[in-house]
C-alpha cells in the first residue's frame, strides 16, 4: 500500500480505517501540497482550509467511534461550478467573484454526507467554456506535466490538482469533453456517467441538455467510488433519471473474455496524431490479450458532432447565461444611467472573451429567421449522431478509442483561433450528443506526456465502461505515474 | 458518407469565410445578448462569429428531411413533472445576500418608468 500522496483514495480509505494516519493529517498533507504547488499550477481558486480542518477532526471523532460513510475523512476538491454553502462560487468567472453561494449543489451535500472533506474549489474555464483552463477570470491552470502547456480543460483545475497529487480526487463536469479532455492531457482517470445520472442541482448551468457531473481520480476503483456515492435521483433536477445506482465499485471486477469492443472507424482519421494512435493501437492490443473481441464499427454522422455541439451548446449557454442581470447576484456595473446600460454594461464587464462570444453565437442561432436553419437543423443531426451510436450498441458491448487528437498544447497556441480549440474536442462531443456514459484513463505517453483512452458505453452502462476501464489498469501501471516533481 | 477530413477542411476555409457579418449585423446580436462590446471588440467578434458560422454551414449538407429534431439527450425520456405544490420555504434574506443592491427586501435597480 502506497502512503499520500501516492496513495489512491481507495487506499487511504484503508489508511483512515486502519488508524495509520487521521482524517487531520491527511487534510494538512494535501493543504501543505496545495500551498507549495499552487504558483506553479494555479489549480484552485479558493481553499477551504479551516473548513477542511474542522471537518477533518469530525471525521476523526466519526472513525474513533467505529462510524461513517463510504469517504469519511478523505479529502477531495470540487470544481468551481458547483455550488457550496457559504464559501464562494465563481464558475471562473468575473461576474461571479463575489457570489457565496446560499445553498449546497446535491453533488457536494451527497459527498459531504458520506464523510468527504473539501479542499476547496478548482480552477476552470470559465461557466466551463474550454478545453484549455485559459478563459478563467483567475489565470490560466497549467500542466504538471510541463507547466509551459495547457492542462485541458474545462476542468482543468481538478485534473491538474489530481494529476499533481494535490488531491486524491475531485468532482468535475463535462458538456463537451470537459472531464474526459483534460484527464487525458494530465494522465488521471475521468469519467462523465450517462445524462441524468448525477443531478445537476447546485452546478451552474452552461448547456442544459449536455452538461453532465463525474469524477476525476488517479484509478478507476476511486472514480467508481465517488461516483456511487455521487449519483442517484433528486427531485430537485427535472432531468434526474429516477433509476436505481448499481454498486459500481462491487462490479469492477469482470472477465472481458468475449467482450465485444467497437473501434470506430471515424476516430482513426486524418486528425489523429500518429503517435497518439501508435498508443491507442498498443491499448487495444492488451484488451485483445485480456480476451475481447475487437471489430469496426462506423457511425457516419459522428464527424458532424463538432458542428452540432457548436449550435446546441452555444443556443442552450444564451439561454441559461440570460440570468446574469446585475440585479440579483453577480457583477453590477457601476453607476448604470438606466435598465437597459445596467444588463449591458454588467454582462460585458462580468463575462469573458469566450462567454460572449458563445452567448452571441447563440443568441444567432436561436433568432428569428435562424431557429429552423441552424437549432433545429443540429437537433435533427443530433438525432442521427445518436441512431448512429444506438445502432453500434447493438453490436459492440463498448467503443474504444483515443479521447483527444493530441497530447497537451502550449498554452497560448489555440487561443487566437476558436475553432481550432473547439476541435479539440472531436472525438469527446458524440457522447454528450447522445448523453453516453464515456471514461478516460491514461494509456502511454507521447514525448513525455500523457495520452488517454476513451472508453464509451451504451446509456446507464456505467458499470460496464468502468470495468472495462478498470481492467485495462489491472494490466498496466500508466495511471500510476506521476508527473516530475510532484511524487 | 462525412468523415473528419470534411470538418477539417471547412476549418482550413474558414481563414476567408464566405459569409461575413456586418458591424451593423454584430451590433444587432450584441443588443439582442444585452452584452455592451467595446469598439475593439467588435471586429474580432465579427471575424470570429462569421467563422464559427461557417464551420457549422456544414451541417447544411446534412439531408434531414424524416428525421425529427432531438428533444431529450436519453431516447423517449421527456422532462419529469412535479405536483403543483408548494414545496419552498422563504430564503429570500439568504438569497438577496448576493444581490448588488436591496432595500426593504426589494432589489433595487435604476429607475424603469420616468
């Protein structure tokens, strides 16, 4: 067994039961990492340290007394998106720096009811409009890796905190890619569940019908774990899907012999680096070692995604961006001359580059005249996109195959061409599209950094890609590794 | 059928798209977002906005004609409804704690009505 920072959260679980260090010590471990790496990677944006103390030492109390939940005492930090009782919440945005949020996301109070310990709030695109962790109102994250590089994003933060052993785990979310991207450019293990699956109360909205809540961990057995304890029906989410959460950590361990595995054919074009690939091919000829079936399957309309993503997602961010007004929370401009200077001058100061531009691409799409010809249009490709896969499943138990076309950029190179970053997220989109249960997890490395595998499974299969996840890391150490610097 | 090299060459187009907005186009979507741009601010969203809306001109190729629109990410599922009850207790002292300005539990805002 490893000792923190090393240690995965499964094993420090064992470490807090086994009394060989406390819920306290462990806190302090990860706030002295957080303090001593957070110039280098700028990976959170708050950290609630007397907070975390205070609940360590009940977590403490908790154990001593023979109690607690499935995380009690173990540290894990939240994605900035998600609301938390009385401690700030910015979405990395100006115009939410000021925002405490009155109420708890069902995410946060789910985790804080089985004894997990916040660390505090990562860093991220901001209303997670990214892939890179550059749009932050609070810097740019940057890659443990190579600091010079983008970890991914939007969930930057949490991928590079985990990736840095800053924490053992961390919530994120992912509309585009958002959680699966960025684990692959940091080598940590990501996986966003099916769309309903975790409620979205308390998660500030981006694009309603896409945005989805996960983990981020350095094993599949954690991000199991946390996301067991993470998912389940509230009524307070009109699109909570009220069905039972099997115990994905008691199903991890399942023979893949006869295992059919789709490799889409769409994924291994033109885009594809060739090195990325070489590891993605190497990835697939372990699974054929651990008894599955390999096949290719091809889902026409899937290159389309990009472009639909970049109608629905824009359309449905307008939308929800709509209330941000300066009257009831959030950035107020100052000495507005009326109604109308107050909303435009507090949305243009509050929000960044790459909010408006999305918010204005939507407000396109969705204007008179253009409804029909651009958000109706990409709603019938989408309907396509998810036959297409629908179709697949009835072949293929699970997709395989790369999560990103790349490893890590420098950061700066993608930020003067919007579509050149959007396309970063080429073979991520489709299962948000289509509201798929889809993981990445660490497969090699290209020049020294991390590629990720993409894992992507029928609707409610969780259990599947996480086995199927899971069995590839019984298989190799690549999750293990940490970045120079941060072991 | 569509495959990346498609999407890719849309964007390699894109350096000199063929449909351009107008300031005066731009201006329109900004007033319509409620979103104050800067003179510089202008021109790169005009180039920006008309790349993006050429990239996603691709999906006029798309024939479409049976197919129905999406409407809920999970096949057959729609939005769940709740009974009409009251289920909310007031929080309104804890949620006018972010507000800019308040007065008499009323949020205050520049003056709508001369």
């Amino acid at each position: 067994m490893s000792d923190p920072p090393r240690a995965s959260l499964t094993e420090l679980i064992a470490g807090l039961r086994a009394r060989r260090f406390s819920s306290a010590e462990l806190v302090r471990t990860y706030l002295e990492r957080i303090d001593q790496h957070q110039g280098a990677l700028n990976a959170f944006i708050s950290v609630t340290r007397e907070q975390a103390l205070k609940d360590a030492q009940a977590a403490d109390r908790v154990l001593a007394a023979g109690g607690g939940g499935a995380l009690t005492g173990v540290p894990i930090a939240h994605k900035d998106i998600f609301c938390t009782q009385g401690v700030r919440t910015t979405c990395g945005s100006r115009m939410l720096d000021n925002f405490v949020s009155p109420y708890d996301a069902t995410v946060v109070a789910k985790l804080r009811a089985a004894g997990a310990v916040m660390l505090g709030k990562t860093n991220m695109d901001e209303f997670a409009m990214g892939s890179s962790s550059e749009t932050s109102f609070y810097g740019p994250v940057r890659n443990p890796w190579n600091p010079a590089l983008v970890p991914g994003g939007s969930s930057g933060g949490s991928a590079a905190a985990v990736a840095a052993r800053l924490a053992p785990a961390a919530t994120a979310t992912d509309t585009g890619g958002s959680i699966r991207q960025p684990a692959a450019l940091c080598g940590v293990t990501g996986i966003k569940p099916t769309y309903g699956r975790v409620s979205r109360y308390g998660m500030v909205a981006f694009a309603s019908s896409l945005d989805q809540a996960g983990v981020l961990s350095t094993t599949v057995a954690d991000a199991a774990l946390v996301l067991r304890e993470m998912a389940g029906f509230d009524p307070n989410d009109s699109t909570s899907v009220d069905a039972p959460v099997p115990d994905y950590v008691a199903q991890l361990e399942q023979p893949l012999a006869g295992l059919k595995v789709g490799l889409l054919k769409e994924f291994f074009d033109k885009g594809l680096e060739p090195q990325n690939e070489q590891r993605i091919r190497d990835a697939l000829r372990i699974y054929e070692g651990l008894g599955a079936r390999l096949t290719e399957v091809s889902l026409p309309n899937l290159p389309l995604s990009v472009p639909v993503y970049y109608v629905v997602a824009p359309a449905e961010c307008s939308s929800n961006l709509a209330r941000f007004d300066g009257v009831r929370f959030g950035h107020r401009c100052e000495n507005p001359k009326d109604l109308q200077d107050l909303y435009r001058r507090s949305r243009g100061e509050g929000f960044g580059a790459e909010v408006k531009r999305r918010i204005m691409t939507g407000t396109y799409v969705l204007s008179a005249g253009y409804y029909d010809a651009y958000y109706l249009k990409a709603q019938r490709v989408r309907a396509l996109i998810n036959a297409d896969f629908i179709r697949a499943f009835k072949s293929v138990d699970v997709l395989i195959g790369p999560t990103t076309p790349t490893p890590a950029f420098p950061i700066g190179a993608k930020t003067e061409d919007p579509i050149t970053m959007y396309l970063n997220d080429i073979y991520t989109i489709g299962a948000n599209l289509a509201g798929l249960p889809a993981a990445s997890i660490p497969c090699g490395f290209v020049n020294d950094l991390p590629v990720g595998l993409q894992v992507v499974g029928p609707h409610f299969a969780e259990a599947r890609v996480l086995a199927v996840a899971h069995a590839f890391q019984r298989a190799t150490d690549w999750h293990t590794r940490v970045p120079q610097g941060y072991a | 059928m569509y495959d990346f090299a498609l999407v890719f060459s849309v964007h390699r187009a894109y350096r000199e798209p063929p449909m351009s907005l107008t300031r005066a186009q731009l201006a329109s979507i900004a007033t319509l977002a409620r979103l104050d741009l800067s003179a510089a601010e202008i021109p790169v969203y005009q180039q920006s906005l008309s790349s993006i809306l050429d990239f996603i001109g691709a999906l006029d190729a798309v024939d479409t004609a049976d197919v129905n629109p999406m409407a809920h990410p999970l096949p057959g599922l729609s939005q769940r409804l709740r009974a009409d009850v009251v289920t909310e207790s007031d929080h309104h002292e804890a949620y006018q704690a972010n507000a800019p300005q308040v007065a008499a539990g009323l949020y205050l805002v520049p003056k709508v009505i001369e």
